[in-house]
C-alpha cells in the first residue's frame, strides 16, 4: 500500500532555504564549540570529584549503622530488600518482594515509510518524488496518524490502556535505607505470569469493547492473537528483583545519599552484587571517560553538520547548472570536515588550559623541550666533522 508524490522547488525557494540553513548552520557550530567546551570542564570536574572520593571513602559494615561514620563518604555492600510491597494498582497486580513492577503494552497499528529521490534540472530547480508506504507493525508508542500523508484508512486508535512503572520508595542494604528508584535501576527484570483471574479482573477495568483473553501468560486485547488487527494489545508484567547491591555515599543517619567534594560535585556510585570500593571509582572513571569521548565525537559531528549547512548556500548558487551544484557541495565538505578538525580539537585545547592550566602548560612546556631536544641534537649530529687523514709520505728507495 503505497502513495506517489511529486513536489517540484524553485531555485529561489533553494536560494532562501539556503540562507535559511546559512543562520541555522552558525547556531549550530556555535552551540557544538560550547559544549565541547563544557565537555572538558565536566569530565576534569569528575575526575578531581573520583579522585576525592577514592581518597576518603570508608568502608563500612552494612549489617549495622555505626555512628562514627556520620557525614562521611561510605562504601557499603549487603543483600536487598525492598520497603514496601509494590503492585499495579490498576489491575491488583502484585510482586512480593520486587524493587519495581512495570507494565508494558504494545499495540497493533499504521506505520508510515516515505522514500525519496531527488533530479535537478537546468536553472537551479529541482524535483523530489516520495512514496509513502503504510504497514501494520507492534510498538510500544502511538503513531500519530493524524500526521500521516494519507490518513485516511490509516487511523490509529489511542491506547486503551497505558504503559507504566510502580517502583518503591525506598529498600534497604543491609542496615541502611537507599532511595527506592536508584536501587531498582540496577535490578533484573523478569515477566510475572497472570492468571485467567487477573485476566478476569483487568477486563472489568478496561474501557474497551474488545475481547480481553488470557495468552500465553500475558494478556491479549483482541479477537485473535494470530490474526491482529489495528488496535488489538498486547499487555505484560514484568517485576524487577535485585539480591545483593554496592553503593557508595554520603552516610545521612541510616540512608545512604549523594556526598558533595570540595568541587561541588556529586558522588554516588552504585553497582549490582558484591564490589569492593576501588573497583567501583575504577569503572565511574571509565564511564567519565567513555561520556567524555562520545560528547567530543557528538561536537565534532554537530560542527561538521554546522559547516555543511554554512556552506550549502555555494551548493545551491552551484545548482543553476546541475554538475557545478554536486562539485562544490564536494569541495564544501572538504572544507567543512578540515575546519571541523581545526576548531573542533583547539575548542577542547581551550576547554583543558582554562579548566586544568598548570597541566596544559606543563604539556606544552614538554612538548617544547621535546622539540628543542630533537632540534639541539639534528644541529649537533650535522656539526660533527671528520678530519682528513695526514698524507702518507713515502720514501724514496737507493738503487743498486
């Protein structure tokens, strides 16, 4: 099921979309610059925060809550137990002894796929043909369908019921009280099996006219689970579980929260089963570090992406004759991908010599000394001459 369109644009609607993307382009090198800048800072903040912290934690039993540790940076590890029994209050779905209980629903509807090409034509004009396409698929989230193309025949209901998440408000390690969320965020999910009793209940609860069966342990709102049809849903539960946790936190009475360095950063750290203290800063300062790289290599994307858009002005003035249009784009993304590697790398340069002076001079003062090194020694190799040998002066033999 397909749908056909052609639009054609004026090369002076190009020219102004061109200037349109000319401003866009230098909002976007200018925020891109930023955060690589507030990148540096961030990543130096953090790391000084670890190293702060790894020299000051304490490590603590978690079977008791010992005040002499009040107001100091803990490490804790012990078995998990949650607060409060949690259950979607909804549908009477319970999980004893669960950290969180989630409900997921997918429902059966449209999606739209559009593909386009695009032909330029003599004096700068240009013709673009989409196709949309439609076809039924499974997905958590409604497809606005009003959006669509053609939404007529394509019309997708509202969810009849809503996906959510229950979590406790608070578990306790051992002896101390943790905020219930930051715990279950490191806990395994597992499905919990209903019963045609539940089933029988949540369809006194759902405002629908569609049958509400029992399948396969979930629930299927719908006539048939083989044969769906747009709207039908599918509804599971899924309870999460955690046995035995590590944290590391300001100790606040019996709870365990974020501790404030000198630098006014925030540490809480938090890892699954049994890990020491050291391990934990260790893998917070690979993940500091992992942030940091994939923040630097999004800037540089977003100036690269800035560049283009800068320069996509030359590509449309380009465009009166169709060839001279794709040759400049071509030698514009050279230029933007060389003032990408330019700026991008001085902005982080920047970012380190303001956050971390005595460090960046050092490095340049031994890359200097580095330089002058190599350099004394070439001009010292390249003076070194060898003397010419004395001549060899040879006696003149007697006769006989």
């Amino acid at each position: 099921m397909t749908y056909t369109e052609t639009t054609h644009t004026s090369w002076f609607t190009k020219l102004k979309n061109g200037l349109v993307g000319t401003l866009i382009g230098i909002v976007l090198i200018l925020v891109a610059i930023y955060f690589l800048f507030w990148n540096e800072g961030r990543a130096i903040q953090t790391y000084r925060a670890l190293v702060e912290g790894a020299g000051l934690v304490v490590s603590a039993d978690s079977a008791s809550v010992s005040a002499a540790n009040e107001g100091k940076l803990v490490h804790i590890t012990g078995p998990v137990k949650a607060d409060s029994m949690i259950s979607d209050q909804q549908f009477g779905i319970t999980a004893d002894g669960a950290l969180a209980i989630s409900r997921e629903v997918e429902m059966y509807q449209w999606e739209e796929k559009s593909e386009s090409k695009t032909e330029k034509s003599v004096g700068g004009s240009e013709e673009t043909t989409t196709t949309y396409s439609y076809s039924k698929e499974w997905s958590t989230s409604r497809n606005d369908s009003s959006n669509f193309k053609v939404p007529g025949g394509h019309e997708n209901p509202d969810f009849a019921v809503p996906s959510s998440v229950q979590t406790v408000e608070s578990a306790h390690v051992g002896a101390y009280r943790l905020d219930g969320g930051r715990v279950a965020s490191l806990g395994d999910e597992t499905a919990i099996p209903l019963t045609q009793a539940d089933v029988d209940r949540m369809a006194n609860s759902i405002a629908t006219t569609r049958p509400v069966k029992l399948n396969q342990g979930a629930v299927y709102i719908g006539n048939s689970a083989t044969s769906p049809q747009i709207g039908d849903l599918r509804v599971r539960f899924e309870r999460t579980d955690l046995a035995e946790a590590s944290f590391v936190g300001k100790q606040q009475g019996d709870s365990i929260v974020g501790y404030t360095t000198s630098n006014g950063r925030d540490v809480f750290l938090s890892a699954a089963g049994k890990k020491d203290a050291p391990a934990m800063f260790e893998q917070a300062q690979t993940e500091n570090t992992i942030i940091t790289w994939v923040i630097r290599v999004a800037g540089l994307v977003g100036i690269f992406i800035g560049f283009q858009l800068f320069f996509g002005l030359f590509g449309v003035i380009g465009d009166l004759i169709p060839f001279i249009g794709s040759i400049v784009r071509g030698g514009t993304a050279i230029i933007a991908l060389v003032l990408t590697l330019i700026i991008g790398p001085v902005t982080i340069a920047i970012g380190w010599f303001a956050y971390r002076p005595l460090l960046a001079i050092g490095i340049i003062a031994g890359g200097v000394l580095i330089a002058a090194a190599v350099i004394f020694l070439r001009r010292r190799g390249g003076a070194v001459t060898v003397a010419p040998a004395e001549p060899v002066v040879l006696g003149r033999g007697t006769g006989a």
